[in-house]
C-alpha cells in the first residue's frame, strides 16, 4: 500500500508501524498485516491451471455429454496388473514426467534436435529460440526422457520427449513441442509432433503434488496398454497406435463412476484425486505397459504430504464410466450442477454482496463446501468458504476490486464442478 508522504520518519512500535507526518502520527496495527499475509497466502495457494476456461480440459465432463452405464472397453485397459497404477511418483522416477516452473532471470539455454525426421508442423510449431532453464531441471531417466519446461509469465510450456540431457550448454532431445498456455489446449490444424503420441500436452495430463494437495481442476490423461490407429479429435491430433477402430481412441474421455467410494482413512491426494476423476474424468493420451496415471516427479516433499503412492488408487476398468461426447447431457447437467445468484450486481466500496445457489449432485463425494471465486490476473482465487446445506448455500462477499470496474465471480464445489461466472460492477 503506498502512502504518499515528505520528510517522514519510520519506526516500529509494539502496535505495528508508525509513520509520522506533519506532525500526526498513523498507527498500521500488526494485525492488519497478519490478516493481508494471510489473504496474499490463500491467494498464491492457487495451483497453476493451463489453458482457458473454455478448454475440453478445464470443463467437467457432465457438460460434455451423456455418462453411459458402464466402460465398454474394459478387456482393453489392462495386461499385467489387474488395477491402475500411478507412474512418477517419488522414488518411482524412471518414467516419469518432471515438470519445472521457470523464474524471472532463469538463463536460456539453447535447444539442439537431434531426430532428423522432427519438423515443426501444425500449432505445435516451436519458434527455435532457446528456452529457459529453471534450477534442477532434467528429463526423466527412462527411456521416454519426458520433461516439461513453464515459462516464468506461465503463458507458454515447452515438452521435451528422448531428452537425454539439460544443462547450462543446452537441451538434447528428439521431440520439442511449444504449447500456448493460454488457448484451447489443442491443435487446430495439421498433424504435429508433441510429446506424446496422442498430440496431446504433457502440462495437463500429468498429475503434480501441488495439485494433489490443493485439488485437480481439469481432466487427467490415462495410459493403456494397446490404442487404435485412429483417434478422436479436436482432443488427440494423431496417434501411434496400431489396433484396429474397435480399440480404444485416443482423445476418448472416461468418468471414475459417481458411487466409487472414497476410502476409510483416504489420504488428501487421493480424496483430490477421485473428486477430478469424477467430476472431470480423464482422457485416453498414450500407450503403456497397463492401464496409468503419469505424474510429475519433482517436490518429493510435497508428494510424501499428499500420501499418495503407485497403488494409492487401485482402480478396476469396471471402475470407468464412458462419456459420449457431443451427446446431449443428462438435464442436470444441462441446466448446470452448480448455480450461482447475487442479490445485486453492483459491488459497492466496503460493502458486502449477498450470493446464492444449489448444488444439483446427489454424488457421494460431493464437498460440504462452496468455494467463492473470483478471477484475478487470468487466475481464479477463492475469497470465501461457505457450508452447503441440503443442496444450497448462502454467503455474503466482501471483494476488493483493486481499481477494476468489473469483477468475475463462480462458485465452485469439490467433486461436482463450478457455476458459469457472472459479473459485478463496482461502483464507489
């Protein structure tokens, strides 16, 4: 906060700051700056989200079409192991896709491609020039050599497959594909070459321990064993497989189905884990040696508070739910499973607006709790919790509109989705 001031003299007192000017004295209590570092903390808690709102992967899967009854594709999930595992996690890192969040000042570093038969087709077209290089980046040790590298404005991501070395001289590798963080999350046009032989991103389809502790908010990617020729687009651009259309499609979407039952004694990640799988599901991406989950392999700290492990979620192919996408959605989710009412529209100065809804979801992993959004710097930030009760809830909002003359605002509960945002004006 700047406080415009000539000649002023500063100290500390028991109460917080005083600032003396023209002879008065201004008292910032302490308590003031604890309750702004706790509102700044909650605000930077916010896991990083990659592509619009509008992207197939930051929508629930309920709005996408009609849930069928069961996973017709179930003798295709699996081959030696019976149930899914979870890939990457620490110290399971030989496969894993390590992602690395550069910083303002991270030296760039160049980017030598070694494969000759690697061009640069469709959206996925990387520019050629060096990238950054954040601190401890490197791919993963397997065979895949996965890595993902985010810029430091968060606005471009650049995946890295058969990398097999980074450092201060430059990043080897066979395939670089450039993705724009702040569009669809697809290609448009033309075949590509990505990371994964689906075409699609490795940023959305891997799991993070950030993510796993805070909550997932868009679709997860799933590895089977065996995938058709052909795929399912604007989600997957192409694809390596090699069975027949009978086999399961890259860019088809599956739903955890709604009566799953959350563990006695689940850990917070996975909890996390299965309201995403539910409410947003997971798209069928790459080929492995069973059916998986890919995650990112760096914060080993963070991953040991999630408690999560390969075998946390032993998930059975019965266990999937097919999503008919481009169907007509059931009418709940049609109308939308979460509604969102202010009782003005107008956000006066110090005032709180009084907000309202239901929750539509009979689901048994449904949250006790209506989060408030509101979106700030392309983000969206939660600036109150409120109890549901039945299938409503009700909460008054103080938000601080910073100079903005209009304020988007959603309201999102865990394991069912979020409202469509509305906007308030400010006014002083």
């Amino acid at each position: 906060m700047a406080v415009p001031w000539t000649g002023a003299a500063l100290a500390h007192t028991q109460g917080g700051v005083r600032i003396r000017r023209s002879g008065r004295i201004v008292f910032l209590f302490a308590a003031l700056s604890a309750a702004m570092a706790i509102v700044v903390q909650a605000a930077s808690a916010a896991p990083f989200r990659a592509f619009n709102d509008s992207s197939p992967w930051n929508v629930p899967a309920a709005q996408k079409g009609a849930i069928s009854s069961g996973n017709p594709y179930s003798d295709q999930f699996t081959s030696y192991s019976s149930t899914m595992n979870i890939s990457g996690i620490p110290p399971d890192v030989g496969y894993a896709k390590p992602t690395f969040f550069a910083s303002p000042g991270d030296p760039e570093v160049p980017v030598n491609v070694t494969n000759p038969g690697w061009a640069p087709t469709g959206d996925l077209q990387w520019d050629g020039r060096p990238v950054p290089l954040p601190v401890g980046a490197a791919p993963a040790p397997g065979g895949d050599g996965h890595m993902t590298i985010v810029s430091a404005d968060r606005r471009t991501a650049w995946e890295f497959w058969a990398c097999t070395s980074a450092d201060a001289t430059g990043i080897v590798t066979q395939v670089v594909a450039q993705w724009v963080l702040t569009g669809p999350g697809y290609t448009t046009r033309g075949r590509n070459n990505s990371a994964r032989g689906s075409g699609t991103p490795l940023i959305s389809t891997t799991l993070r321990a950030e993510e796993a502790l805070e909550g997932f908010d868009h679709a997860l990617g799933l590895t089977i064993p065996h995938a058709s020729s052909d795929y399912v687009r604007p989600i997957a651009a192409k694809s390596d497989g090699e069975r027949d259309s009978g086999a399961v499609r890259y860019g088809t979407l599956f739903v955890l189905r709604g009566n799953y039952p959350v563990p006695s004694g689940a850990s917070a990640g996975v909890r996390n884990l299965i309201d995403a799988l539910k409410t947003y599901g997971a798209y069928v991406v790459d080929q492995g040696a069973s059916m998986e989950l890919d995650a990112d392999s760096t914060h080993a700290d963070l991953w040991q508070k999630t408690g999560m492990r390969m075998k946390s979620l032993p998930l059975s192919p019965s266990d999937w739910r097919l999503v008919n996408v481009g169907s007509k959605p059931s009418k709940r989710a049609a109308s939308g499973q979460v509604t969102l009412k202010a009782a003005s529209r107008v956000l006066k100065r110090g005032r709180r607006v009084k907000v309202k809804g239901r929750v539509a979801s009979a689901s048994s992993n449904r949250g006790t709790h209506a989060f408030v959004q509101v979106k700030r710097h392309r983000r969206w930030r939660t600036v109150r919790r409120t109890r549901i009760k039945g299938d409503r809830y009700a909460a008054k909002v103080r938000v601080r509109t910073r100079g903005h003359r209009k304020v988007r605002m959603r309201v999102k509960v865990r394991g069912v989705g979020h409202s469509k945002a509305i906007v308030l004006r400010a006014r002083r």
